[in-house]
C-alpha cells in the first residue's frame, strides 16, 4: 500500500509538473503579441555615463563620429582631412532624464551630450534620446532651431531636463538683447517634445 501510494503521489506530482510547465508555456505564447499584450525586454542597464555614442557635435560632423565615453567623458580625434580643420572634439554628459517616451511601457534615456571642437572656445549642445534596448531613437531638434533672431542658439540647463508624461521636458536659456557669448544666455524658458514614432515634434505650451 505505502509503495503504491508512493507511486501515485509521484504520479500526481508529475502531473501537476506537466500542468505548470503547459501553464507557463501558454502564459509565454499569450504575451508573445497575438493576444494584443506587448512583452517589453529587458536587460542590464546601461551606465550612460560609461558607453558608447554616435553624435554629429550638433552638425559640425554630419556623418557622425563614435564617442565611447569613460566617467562622461570623451575625446575624439578629428579627422584633419575634413573641413572645418580641428584637432580633435571633447564630448561630456551633462545630464541624463530617464522615462517611457516612445510608449511600449519601458523606460527610454535621454541623454543631454556637450561637443566642443578644439581649437575653439565653442560648447555645442545635442540631445540623443535612446530605447530601453539601448538603440537611438533619435535626437531632438538642434537648439538653432529655437533660436529666432537671437545673435546665438538658446542653451539647455542641465538641471532642466526630464521626462514628464511620455513627452521630454527642457528647460533652456535664450539669448536676449543684452546678452553676449562671453556672459551666456539669461532669458528662461520651458520646450517640451514627444516622439510621433518618426522623430521629436514640438508640444505647445
């Protein structure tokens, strides 16, 4: 009696094994997108401050150069064949904003990148916005498109930049008429842009 009830427990565990593994095969099958749930992947999280960029220094490089940054830092050799002649760039992050901006629930990274080409005494500003699989899904406007008839572009306040309802949220600083390089921009305001799926458009306020 004791074996045969032995046997049967076995049994009876070994078919509720089958039920379970048959569950979780069926729970995978429902999330894989025919039933209308998305399953969003996963993996480690990217140290924005420890990677590798591809950024155009706000189109002074158009083809884009590689960036691979160390403590948020980075510096690229120019190619002195090209014009305008610099000697190399220095490329830091200056501030990061994480949230879900293209909409499939994972959390994306924006990340606010400074490039200046040396010899210069210029700072250029790009904004990249990245997946959560860690793919560029584009940057933002340049500032020189908000810059209107200001002497120079508006520039981003680092401690500004956020992800607030699936839309990206900057504040910025315009120059006004009695600003000049040396003394930067001191004219505040708020741009906020969301992803149509192809690029970043501008949100009313």
């Amino acid at each position: 009696m004791s074996g045969s009830g032995t046997r049967s427990g076995r049994g009876l565990l070994r078919g509720r094994g089958v039920v379970a593994l048959a569950c979780l095969v069926l729970a995978g099958c429902a999330g894989d997108g025919r039933t209308g749930t998305a399953q969003v992947a996963t993996g480690p999280a990217t140290d924005w401050l420890n990677t590798t960029y591809t950024l155009t220094c706000d189109g002074v490089v158009p083809e884009g150069m590689r960036a691979h940054v160390v403590d948020g830092a980075a510096r690229v050799t120019a190619d002195v064949g090209r014009s305008p002649h610099y000697d190399y760039y220095d490329v830091h992050v200056r501030a990061t904003a994480t949230g879900d901006v293209d909409g499939d629930g994972a959390s994306d990274a924006v990340v606010l990148l400074e490039c200046s080409p040396q010899p210069s005494n210029g700072i250029l500003q790009e904004v990249e916005v990245l997946s959560s699989t860690g793919d560029l899904l584009g940057a933002l406007p340049s500032p020189r498109t908000l810059q209107g008839d200001a002497l120079l572009p508006p520039e981003y306040d680092p401690a500004g930049l956020a992800v607030q309802d699936g839309e990206i949220v900057a504040s910025m600083k315009a120059y006004g008429p009695g600003d000049f390089h040396a003394s930067g921009p001191s004219v505040p305001f708020t741009v906020r842009w969301r992803f149509d799926g192809e690029g970043f458009v501008p949100i009313s306020p």
